[in-house]
C-alpha cells in the first residue's frame, strides 16, 4: 500500500471541511481564530507523524536506506560493506652528503607540502636495506638515497596522489635531508557506496545455495575492492581442455597479488565450489602498456599540468581495466582530450609501437608499463 503525502495546507482545509460538516452554523475559520489555531496546531502533528512513518518505511528496506541503515539492514543477513583500502607505494630518502650512515625506522611518517595526507614507512623484507631486527631501513655509509614502501595512514581515494607531492618528514631523521616520491601512490578506494553495496546484496541473494559463476564472483567480490576476476570453466592453467576443472584469475590492481591473497581467495572459492569439481586460483599473465604521445596545449595554458594530468589520466584507466580486458588505441586519445581542457590537440600515439589494440593473453591482465607525454 503506497502511502498518499498530504502537505499542510492540505490537511488543514480537510480538518475544517469536515469540523464544518459536522457543525450545524457557520464557523469562524478566520486567520487569527481559536478554532483555525487548534486546525493548524493538529496539522503540523500530522505532518511530524507522517514524516516519522516515510522515514520508517525508507529504513525498512534496502533500495531506500543509507548510511548505517543499509549496514543495518545487511548485517541482519551476516553482509557486511566492504571498508576503504589505503594507497600505498613508494618514497625516496635522499641526502646531500652521505658520509655517514643513517637510519629509517618503520613507522615514520611523512606527508604532502600542504600536510593533507601523511604516510607511514612499513617494514618491506624484500628490500635488502631492510632490518627485522631493528625494524627499519638502513643508508650506509656512501649510499645517497634509498627507496622504501609506504602506505596512506588515512584510507580511501584521497591517498592517491601524484608524483613528487611528497616532502615533508614529520620529525628529523639524522643523515637525512629530503623525501619524496618519484612515482603516484595509487591503490586508494572509499569505503563501498551504498549503490555498490545494494548491487553487490542482490548478487550475494542470488548466489545463495548456487554453485555457479556468479556465486564464485559474489563470493570473490565480497573478499575487498578493487578485485577484479576472471572464471574459465573447462580449462586448466596451461589453457588445455579439462572437463570438471577450472581457473580463477584474480587480480587487485597491482598485476601482481599477494600469496595471503590468492590463499583467501582459494579459501572462498573452496567454500562453494561445486561438488566433484577441482580448481586453481593464480595472478594474472600481465601484458605491459607503453604509451608515448605528444601534446599540443594552448598558449595561456600550462602545458607541464597538461602532460601531468593527462599521464595520471592514462596510467588510472590502465589500472582500473580487469582482468581479460583489452586496452584499445582509440580509448588513449579520448582520455588525453578529456584529462585537461588545455589539450588542442594530440600527436604520435603509439601503443607499444603501434596504432593497435592490446589484448592481453589468456589469463591476462593490461599494465601501464612506461607513460611518456610529451
């Protein structure tokens, strides 16, 4: 039953047609009577009961709800929203004498120059000048800068940032003078929308007590943002025909996911997967992208903004592209134009030496590898 929303002025004339209808004389209805006052005072409770019921059924049900309601409304089905994943990357300490020795410790923070964002070191074991021990990072005697990895203190979208925004240290470091990063953090994503969250409900629904592609997807999906996946049925990891056994390519944006990753998602997987069945869960076969263009700006523009922006503009969109997605030639054009208003014109776009698309191989996934905008 669909609820009919009356105004006030509404209200208030039918109170006094039907007040009127039941009296046997004319009232005074007049602006300023007793009788009109008692109306209007009865009308605006109406309206506070009627805004109370809309505000009720709006929470009582997925597609209206927002904010907590909708966590709310999923957690009574054990569907939980999908939290914000931090940017991370990579900043080089530099000196200007490296006589000395000097020491990063893991938990050193720096930031933007505006300090918006600030960053902290992280213990990195496949970085040789890395210290478990001492839990830190070492430049020895000689060594003029090192690179260490970093990740956003704060998630979400606003960690990603673009290259050389980093330099300030948050405290002094002996033996070291400057920080910055020679390339964007990337990998930053808000917490899931309430859209996402709807949609991605629906596919959990439809999922349950399924053992098919799209409850291996939803249960996938569910792990963290940013995964993107593709299921090949019938096949085995060497592309060859294999009834009953199939393939889950699972990449986070990066090209390369984390064992503890593909571990969960083997876990998951294994939870649905149908009966009789076997599977394998690996990272992408990554084809790199390499993009040289040159671009023609405005006068009264900035052309240096132009090829930063457009470079940002053509390295997100290769990270966004899923797995088994092609990159096409025509699309790099569209985003140069589109990246700045100060682009006139573009010239010399070549994808990796050529005017074609690139599609990746099976199980594969398209990198950027080198941008030049020129």
């Amino acid at each position: 039953m669909q609820l009919s929303l009356q105004n006030f002025s509404t209200l208030v004339e039918r109170m006094a047609a039907s007040v009127q209808g039941a009296a046997q004389s004319l009232l005074d209805m007049t602006v300023g009577s007793v009788l009109r006052a008692i109306l209007e005072a009865n009308a605006s409770i109406a309206l506070w009961l009627q805004w109370l019921i809309v505000q009720c059924l709006a929470t009582t049900r997925l597609a209206t709800s927002t904010g907590i309601d909708c966590d709310s409304f999923g957690g009574d089905f054990g569907f939980v929203r999908l939290p914000a994943v931090a940017a991370s990357g990579a900043v080089t300490f530099a000196r200007f004498t490296p006589s000395i020795s000097a020491f990063v410790p893991a938990g050193t923070v720096v930031s933007t120059a505006a300090n918006t964002q600030s960053f902290l070191v992280i213990g990195d074991m496949a970085n040789p000048a890395y210290s478990a021990a001492d839990d830190g990072f070492t430049l020895a005697a000689g060594v003029a800068s090192l690179n260490v990895a970093i990740v956003a203190n704060v998630a979400g979208n606003n960690g990603n940032i673009q290259p050389n925004a980093i330099s300030l240290l948050s405290s002094a470091i002996p033996g070291v003078d400057t920080v910055t990063n020679t390339a964007a953090l990337t990998g930053g994503i808000d917490a899931e929308s309430d859209s996402a969250f709807r949609a991605r409900f629906g596919n959990f629904l439809a999922s349950l007590s399924r053992a098919t592609n799209v409850a291996i997807g939803s249960a996938i999906a569910g792990i963290q943002q940013g995964l993107s996946f593709a299921i090949s049925e019938n096949v085995n990891q060497a592309g060859a025909t294999q009834m009953g056994f199939f393939v889950v390519t699972v990449d986070d944006g990066s090209g390369n996911p984390s064992a503890s990753l593909l571990a969960t998602v083997q876990q998951t997987v294994n939870a649905i997967r149908p009966v009789g069945t076997n599977f394998a869960v690996q990272g992408p076969v990554v084809s790199l992208a390499n993009v040289s263009l040159t671009l023609t700006t405005s006068a009264s523009t900035s052309h240096t903004g132009a090829v930063a922006a457009v470079s940002a503009a053509i390295e997100a969109y290769i990270a966004s592209l899923p797995v088994g997605a092609k990159l096409s030639y025509t699309r790099l054009a569209q985003l140069g134009y589109d990246a700045s208003g100060a682009v006139t014109n573009l010239s010399g776009l070549l994808l990796n030496n050529s005017t074609a698309d690139l599609v990746p191989s099976p199980f594969g996934v398209v990198r950027a590898g080198t941008v030049t905008v020129t």
